[in-house]
C-alpha cells in the first residue's frame, strides 16, 4: 500500500470557508444544503493549543488529501470537507507542521471516531453511518434484584466451543450464536458483561515479548468497536460491517433475554506514559487530557502511564458523549467501569462521591435505566471508596469476595494447625448484602454486585488447586498478579490425579458457588467458572490470548457436575425471589433475616465474636412473600448435627403453633442428590456437611 500522506494535495487555499458547527465533535454529516458530490461531512476537533488544523483523509478514489479546518470555536476546529464520507479514513495534524516519518507515520486519531481501522500499525480513523435496521429490538430491563451477571471475553468465550463455526469462532457473531445463546439461557444468567470491546491496542512491552493484551484494558477509540473480534468476512468489508455485527449480536442476546453490559476503561488511554508516542489525546490536548502533577509531570492512578483528567469539562463530556453514544446506537443495557474512583477525583485528586462526573451520569435522560457498576477503587491515595459510590449505582464488592474466600479457603491453613482463625461473622455481614457497607450512601443490599472470582486473579477451579499464582508464561518472572489469593490447594498444589483431593476441590467449588448464589445483593459469575474452568495458576492472564485463558467446552464427569449444580442454584435464587413482594429486598421493613445457631437458637454476641464459631443459620423471607428460605453454612472440618429454627415467621402465629416444616433443595456436600427433598421440621436435628452450604424452603 502507498502510505496516505505521501500523495497528499492540499485543498486549504483553493476550496472556500463554509459555515461548519464546532458540535458535535468527530465527523458527522454536513448539513444537506451544504452538501457536494460524492458527500461531505462537518469535521470538529477539540485541540486549543494548536493554532491551525488540518484533516487528512482518503477520498472515494483512493487518493489522500489535507484540508485546513477554517472554524475555531471555544478550542474546537471545524470545517465542511467535501468527499469525506462513509467509509474514508482520516485523522489529523496540525497544519503546516512536519508530517511524521516524511509523510509516513502516525498521524492523530480522531477520539470520537466512529470506526477505527489498523494499517499494520498505523491507525486511522474512519467515518461511519449508524443506519441499522434494530428491527423490533427491545432491551430486557431486568430489575436488579432478578439480576444475575456472567462476564466473558467475546473471544476467550467461543473459541474453542466445537458447536459453533469455525469461522465464527472467537466473535461478536459467534457469542450471538444460538448454540451460545442456548448455553446461557439454560444456564440462567440474564446479563453477559462483556471484557473491554472498545478499540484497544497491545502495550509496546507486550510487543516486545510477543504478546498481546488479551483483555483489552488499553482503550484507543472510546467510540468504536474493536474490530478484532468481528468476523474476517465483516473486517474485510469494513468499519461498518464491524459495527453492524456488533449491532446484531445485540439484537440477538436482547432476543434471547440477556442484557449486554460493557466493560469501559475510561480511566486512562492506550498512549501510555509520556516518553511513548503521541496517537491522538496527548497530540491534541495533552494538557486538558490528562492529569499533571504542579511539576508538569503524568499523575498515574492506574498503573498504565497516565489518568485522564475527570476535573476537566471536556473530559466529562467524551466519557458522557461515548457512554450516550453506546446506549442509543448499539442498544448497551449497562456498563462497568473500570477503576471508577479515577473519574471522580477533583482538581486536587480526591475522590468525590457528587462529583460532577457521577451528578451529569445521574442526570442523563439517555442514561436513565441504565445499569451502572462501579470498580470502586483504583492505585492513587484514597483508591479504595466501596460503598461510597451514590444511589443508582452498584459496586464491585471487594469485601464480599474476601469474606467468602476467607472463611471457605484461606481459613483452612491455620484450622488445619488446630489453630481458629475469623468467626462466621464476616461471612454473615456478606451474605447479608454487606449493608453496613451500602447503607450510608443511601442504597440498598442491590448495590453490592457480589463476586467470588473475576477476570483477574484466580478462576474458581484455581482458587482450590494453588496456594500461588503462576505466572512465568507473562514473561515477567512471576511478579505480576497479586499475592493475596486466599486460596487453598487441598493438599497439592496444581494438577493432581488423587481422586480424593479432586473431590474435595470440587466440593468447595460448589460451596463458593452456592455462597455466591445465595446470598443477598447481585452476583456475578465469571465465566468458565461454572464448568470448572482453569487458568493452571495464572491470576493475571491479561497478555494470554491463548488456550490458557479461553474457555474449554470438553468436560469431565466432575466439570459437568458442577455445570447442574451452577443451573439449580440459579434456578433455586430465581425462584425464592419469585415469591417474594416486588420491593424485596430493597426496602428493610419488607424483609427480614434471622440468624440462629447450630441449636436453633438466635446468635447471641459472644457467639458472633467468637473466632471457633464456624456454623451459622439465617432464616430469610418478607412478611408479605409466598414462602422463606433457611441457609445452613457449615465452615468446620465435620459434619454437624444442627437443630433447625422453631421461629414462626408469620405475624400472630404463637409458640402452640404448628412447627415450621423445612424441604431440603440443595446441599453442596456429597449427599446432595441424595438428600435433596427430604423435609425436616423445625426443632428436629438435621446433618450438615463439613464445608457445606444447605438451603431448604419453608
């Protein structure tokens, strides 16, 4: 190919200034009245501190050409450019500057492209239509309560899955499959939140080792979709056909009753530090763009070379102006963002929960009903805010995943040495919602979207067969990932053909799972977790566009357990919330949760401080529901003979009442299956296993 800079013919000193608009920004169509043969569009870009602006852009023949934007408004440059129009790339560079590499190099993205396209490592903007026929679309609108998340990798997810074509493998088409959209209708989730899908690059040092960001956290173009997973066909064809395949893999898991929520990374770009090259952002207004310290130098709250700057105006408006753009034209139900608390720093970098960022998200008629879900942390002073984000929004919550992992996993090291380690009470406040945790920012238990394992960090499967990560295949000699698992390998650390250990590996999965599951808030599964997926021990495949992070679909007798035992527990969480009133749980005096102990008994103080207190029972329901719930968690090394609640939960019932009777639905030990529908009356004895979760109806 010939380079597009090196037959460029300026057009700025024969074509005339016409009235252009410095909003919106990027490229859009000209006004038809001022439209010319072979189409125009108006070009805005915000860059204040250069003087003059050219656009660079291939026209309908193949050939480049540079136009000077005439307009300058409030730091914008706008111009009309006739024969830009679907299809063209383009980009800019200020005019009368040296053209990079002779005429060779990377000019400046346009960062409200709506397509990005990659030259063997020259990038250009492209200039889309949105015209898509969404034909009877309607987006499911799950309440949060009914909501259950499972995040996935559009490639990682089908490309190794032996129902679906080859060619559509590893692909928007291929997630919209119907052999994948059965999978997860059958699976129960009702909301897929897919890894970063915004056009991101790999890092230069990822390069250099022959590897690539798998995960996508390295965002390039807030506003186009990454055209490496569309499929060959459709990245042949072009920007539009990868927005098109994008549009209908919408439509087709909005049909199937799954909501689509993103993954976006606003809180930094792909231009990294910087001593790396200028892409677009940093060309155009590095000093607005990005925060600075007093000495001028990049703050890095995030760990990947600059933070964008959330105090500044036009910074709130490409994260609003993007996040407006995925929900009217691509039909998004949600987003998660990544490292939330870098875009509500103020101008003196601490975090803000009214900051004008979360005050505009929450006042946007576009974005009202959306979901949105933050990473309530990120790597500055103060990085840590769970609980502190405003209504309207959920957040990841750490403190769940850690209470989980502690009192099923990492307890056991010590326990094992005869030595206690923490009370059920940490566990208690985590199943409960964590309201201690929510309740000052004035939100319910919905806000905490519950995990036990996410894309970082261990797989469920690995969380019970390593003690440490491992990491060589990243290429930086173990010390990336985290340290702090807790984890428990059962006796071996990684693979094992001891059918003794991998029993019992299984077994503290399916408790994970059901801990998950049924506890109150909105729980996320990760993918793959649910078939007994493995990552052999690597707890940061970020660089691992490989068969060590995808999923596999060959499974095993164990694999295919866990797979019936993931299905039940969601069918069991759909269909307790099914008999409860609307509001439950998000109103407190429409819902109730009563702890007892191993006696039946209500939990005393002494009982909930106390470090060898592993058992604990909690009646849950609402006076105006159908029928309550009782979990049984047996955190100890046996099996343990509890004495069910005679609590009567219905008002005006007195101790002479006939006694409560309690229907076993679900026990993660081995006597599941078996057991399964025996029913116990309150104040009987019933047998728990050791590191077991039990659930029964009332």
């Amino acid at each position: 190919m010939v380079h597009p800079n090196s037959r460029i013919q300026s057009r700025s000193s024969v074509r005339p200034a016409r009235p252009s608009r410095h909003f919106p920004l990027g490229a859009s169509p000209a006004p038809q009245d001022q439209g010319a043969a072979g189409g125009s569009a108006n070009v805005a870009v915000f860059a204040p501190d250069i003087r003059a602006m050219d656009v660079h852009f291939q026209d309908s023949s193949g050939r480049w050409e540079a136009v000077l934007l005439h307009g300058h408004t409030d730091g914008v440059h706008h111009g009309i450019v006739d024969g830009l129009r679907e299809g063209c790339r383009y980009a800019f560079w200020p005019h009368g500057a040296v053209l990079p590499d002779g005429g060779a190099g990377q000019l400046l993205l346009d960062p409200y492209g709506r397509g990005v396209e990659d030259d063997d490592g020259i990038y250009y903007s492209v200039c889309v239509g949105q015209d898509f026929d969404w034909e009877a679309d309607t987006p499911p609108r799950t309440a949060w309560r009914d909501t259950v998340v499972y995040e996935c990798h559009v490639k990682g997810q089908t490309m190794l899955h032996p129902g679906i074509p080859a060619e559509l493998r590893g692909t928007y088409a291929g997630l919209a499959h119907p052999v994948m959209l059965d999978y997860l209708a059958s699976l129960g989730v009702t909301a897929v939140q897919l890894l970063p899908v915004h056009f991101h690059i790999d890092e230069p040092h990822l390069q250099e080792l022959g590897l690539s960001n798998y995960w996508g956290y390295n965002t390039l173009g807030f506003f186009a979709p990454h055209a490496g997973y569309a499929t060959a066909a459709a990245r042949a064809a072009g920007a539009k056909a990868v927005q098109d395949e994008f549009k209908t893999m919408v439509g087709r898991l909005h049909a199937a009753g799954l909501e689509v929520i993103l993954d976006v990374v606003y809180n930094h770009t792909a231009e990294g530090g910087a001593d790396q090259p200028a892409l677009s952002f940093r060309g155009l207004a590095d000093e607005v763009y990005y925060r600075h310290d007093a000495n001028g130098y990049y703050v890095d709250t995030t760990g990947c070379g600059n933070t964008l700057d959330f105090s500044e105006p036009r910074v709130v408006q490409l994260a609003l102006d993007s996040l407006r753009h995925w929900v009217r034209e691509y039909h998004i139900d949600g987003f998660r963002f990544d490292l939330a608390v870098s875009l509500c720093r103020d101008g003196h970098g601490n975090f803000n929960p009214s900051h004008p960022f979360l005050v505009a998200v929450g006042a946007d008629r576009a974005l009202a009903g959306v979901k949105l879900i933050a990473e309530p942390w990120d790597l500055g002073p103060g990085g840590w805010q769970t609980g502190r984000f405003p209504p309207g929004w959920a957040d990841w919550n750490d403190r769940f995943r850690d209470s989980v992992r502690d009192f099923w996993l990492a307890d056991r090291h010590p326990l094992n040495h005869g030595r206690p380690r923490g009370s059920v009470a940490r566990l208690a406040n985590a199943i409960s919602g964590s309201a201690d945790l929510f309740a000052p920012s004035g939100r319910s238990s919905l806000a905490s979207l519950n995990f036990v394992t996410a894309h970082d960090g261990f797989t469920l499967a690995d969380l019970t067969a390593y003690d440490r990560k491992h990491n060589e295949d990243n290429g930086e000699e173990n010390r990336d990932g985290a340290n702090d698992n807790r984890s428990y390998n059962h006796g071996v650390e990684g693979p094992t053909g001891d059918s003794r250990i991998l029993d019992a590996r299984a077994h503290s999965a399916r408790t994970l799972m059901a801990t998950l599951l049924l506890s109150m808030g909105v729980p996320m599964i990760t993918a793959g977790d649910e078939i007994g997926r493995s990552q052999h021990g690597n707890n940061n495949a970020y660089c691992q566009d490989n068969r060590l992070a995808w999923t596999n679909w060959v499974l095993d007798d164990r694999q295919e357990q866990m797979l019936k035992t993931t299905r039940r527990l969601i069918k069991l969480r759909k269909s307790f919330l099914g008999h409860q009133p609307y509001s439950y749980p998000a109103r407190t005096d429409d819902a109730y949760l009563l702890w007892f102990n191993e006696r039946g008994e209500p939990m005393s103080l002494r009982e909930w401080e106390d470090p060898h207190t592993r058992l604990v029972q909690v009646l849950l329901g609402s006076p105006g529901g159908a029928n309550d719930g009782l979990l049984v968690f047996n955190g100890s090394d046996g099996n343990r003979k509890v004495t069910l609640p005679t609590a009567q939960r219905r008002a005006g019932t007195g101790p002479g009442a006939e006694r409560e009777m309690f229907e076993l639905l679900f026990t993660s030990s081995e006597m599941g299956d078996r057991r399964r529908g025996a029913k116990i009356r309150g104040g009987e004895h019933e047998m728990v296993g050791a590191w077991s979760v039990a659930a029964y109806k009332i």
